[in-house]
C-alpha cells in the first residue's frame, strides 16, 4: 500500500479546499483507497514548492516523485497500483475523458468564469486576491467587475451547457452508469468549486442535476462530507 503521499491542495478564505482540479484527484484516490495527507496552499505559494516545476495544483508527492495535472496523476495511479480498483475502465474509456475534460474545460472558462471569477477572487484567501485579480483580469482583458456584469444574462445559456448531462442520467445514475467514473469525477470537482465559492446559484432548484451531484458526494462520503454547498437555487 501507498505510504507517505501529500496531495498539495488550494485553499480559500474560509480553509475549505475549492479546486475543481484537485478534487478529481482526491476523488481518485478515494477510488483507489490510498491514504494521503493534505497541504494547504494559497495561490502564490504554489511556485515556493518544489523548485518552482509546477505552477497549478493538484500537486501530488509520492516521495519518490512529485507530479501535477489530474488526469496525468490518475494515469500514475492505475499504472503504479493495478491491483486497486481502477480509476479508468481501459483505453476506449480513457480515450473519451480526454474529450469530456477538453469540453469541460471550455466550458469553464467560456462560461463558468465569466459568471463567478469575482465570487472566485472575493473567496480566495486574502493574500491571495491581489495576484488572482492581476492574473485573471490580463487573461480577460477587463476588470472582474467589468467579466461578470452580465452574469445573470449569461447563467440560462451555462445551465443550457449541461444538457447532455442531464439526458445521460435519465436512464442511468452517472456519467460512468452504476458507478462515478472520471468522467464524472470532473462534474462533481467543478459543482464543488462553484458551489463553495458562488454567490449564484449554479442550477435551479428543480434541476436534475441537483440530484445527480448528491448521489455523486454520497459515493465520497469521507471526502464529502463537511461540504456545504451552495449548488442549486433554494426551494419555495
């Protein structure tokens, strides 16, 4: 059995670890049922550890090897621990999480970001908001002020996005069928991030999806279970 790992995590201003990113990777370990310890970094200590080799988290240290990147790590995990429960079914699925990731990606900085990068700053740690400010208002070229003016506008089109969801969980509880499978793993990590730090409510009350993210959380509940999100739209 593994021993001695450290998942390097990002925290925001309430303790609570919020990266969409380092979920899937502490989803995958609990898939495998390998013990870790957590570091709690701000964002500006992330470039401290290591000699500066990584600048994102996950940051995971093995001991004898330190890695980044949620899907490179869930690569090592299957490779390194084949007789645990995998984390990827074989090639045909690995091969469509490489799609979904790429099209969740979008779809977080096309649509998620536009909606919640000033809840994202206003929930970073304190020392953290001057560089999330700088770093994020150069990539978008206006203020953070200026990217979520017209976020109520654009929330209907973003629940819109989440279709296909929807319609794969009709006849089945996940992504991955009986079970979570990465696919799955990155929803989950993302309603996680939005849900931590939003100050607008990600889904409607009523959506499906609100369901699917519960049964999702109950499948994790070591890790899940001091969570208290703000997901969906409150009940009338």
């Amino acid at each position: 059995m593994a021993a001695n790992i450290t998942l390097y995590e990002i925290a925001v201003s309430g303790g609570a670890s919020a990266s969409p990113f380092v979920w899937r990777t502490k989803f995958s370990l609990a898939r495998k049922g390998i013990p870790y310890r957590s570091k709690m970094l701000g964002l500006t200590d992330i470039s401290r550890q290591f000699d500066g080799r990584f600048q994102t988290v996950p940051i995971i240290d093995f001991g004898d090897r330190q890695m980044n990147e949620s899907i490179a790590i869930a690569d090592w995990l299957d490779e390194a621990y084949p007789d645990l429960p995998a984390i990827f079914s074989g090639p045909a699925e690995r091969a469509m999480i490489g799609f979904f990731d790429q099209w969740l990606l979008q779809l977080i900085v096309t649509g998620i970001l536009p909606i919640y990068a000033l809840d994202a700053h206003d929930g970073a740690a304190p020392h953290d908001r001057d560089y999330y400010r700088r770093s994020r208002e150069s990539f978008f070229g206006q203020t953070l002020e200026e990217v979520v003016v017209k976020r109520e506008e654009l929330l209907p089109d973003v629940r819109r996005s989440f279709e296909p969801v929807r319609q794969t969980i009709v006849n089945q509880p996940f992504l991955g069928g009986t079970s979570p499978n990465f696919a799955d793993m990155c929803l989950l990590g993302l309603f996680i991030f939005v849900g931590t730090i939003g100050t607008l409510p990600l889904l409607a009350a009523d959506d499906p999806l609100v369901a699917y993210a519960d049964r999702g959380f109950a499948c994790f509940p070591s890790e899940t279970a001091s969570l208290r999100l703000k997901l969906g739209e409150p009940t009338r």
